[in-house]
C-alpha cells in the first residue's frame, strides 16, 4: 500500500469517529430529556404537555413573531427550539393564568427559555418593531437557574 492510502484511511477513520461521536453527543442530550424527573415526567413530556394546553391560545401575530425570533437558529434544529420555547411560553401564559398568548408573555417565555447569548438578538427584534424593552431588563439580568427558582416562588405568591 501507498502512503497516500495509509493517510487515507487514517483521515477516513478520524472523520467516522468525529462524526459518530457529535452523533451520539446530540442523541444523548435527548435521551437525558426523556429520563423521568422526580414529578415523573421528562422534560420532553412537560414540554408536550404545554404545548398541547396552550396550542388554542396562539394568535396569528405571536406565532409570527415567535417564527421571527427563532430565525437564526439553523432550520434543522429549528423544530427543536420552537417546541421548547413555545412550551415555555404556554408555561408562562398558564402561571399567569391567560386566556391567550399576548406579546408580553411571550417576550418574557422567549427571554426564560433562551440562553443569554440570545438575548442580543431578541433586543435587536424588538428594537426593530419599536417594542420597549425595559419592562424585561429584570428578566435580561437573571440567570437560567435564577429563572427556575425565581418563577416558582413567584408564581406560588400570585396563587395565594
């Protein structure tokens, strides 16, 4: 055998490895989302979950917005990031005990559900589409583990 050949099969063997394993990086995080929590659900099961209550809530102009806010991500993980951020979005409408989807849930479910790097874009929407933004720097400034914590106890007051 060459050594053209030999380098071939050493890049080939290289290339499979690198591939199968962001393959099985990808396919693990999504087993991790269907192991049951303590509640007895997944993530994937609560995210099915509100999406399936809050499916009749959605007006035309928030799912338009929503398709707005999810246009940078890449259309093959697109399905993906509408599912968990409209989820969240139907999470905070319930809480709050809405009748629909209005703007302002949904600007506070996209900032709960995104990372912040993500944040710079949603001002850059809205700054677009003349929308204030400061009645959210609250939200701008918590990080996602402080979203989790915060919303529970929050929306548990609002109960009382």
């Amino acid at each position: 055998m060459s050594i053209i050949m030999d380098y071939f099969i050493i890049l080939w063997g290289i290339l499979l490895i690198t591939l199968m394993s962001i393959g099985g990086f990808f396919m693990f995080r999504k087993f991790l989302k269907r192991l049951p929590k303590e509640d007895g659900k997944s993530t994937l099961d609560w995210e099915e979950y509100y999406m399936e209550l809050t499916r009749h809530m959605w007006e035309s102009e928030e799912k338009k917005l929503l398709e707005e806010l999810i246009s940078p991500v890449p259309e093959l993980f697109r399905d993906v990031a509408r599912q968990k951020i409209a989820s969240k979005i139907g999470e905070v409408a319930l809480k709050k005990q809405q009748n629909k989807i209005t703007r302002d849930v949904l600007i506070e479910g996209y900032i709960i559900a995104t990372p912040k790097r993500d944040h710079k874009f949603l001002r850059k929407t809205l700054r677009k589409k003349h929308i204030d933004v400061t009645p959210y720097e609250a939200l701008f400034k918590l990080s996602p583990e402080t979203y989790r914590s915060g919303l529970k106890q929050r929306y548990s007051k609002n109960k009382s």
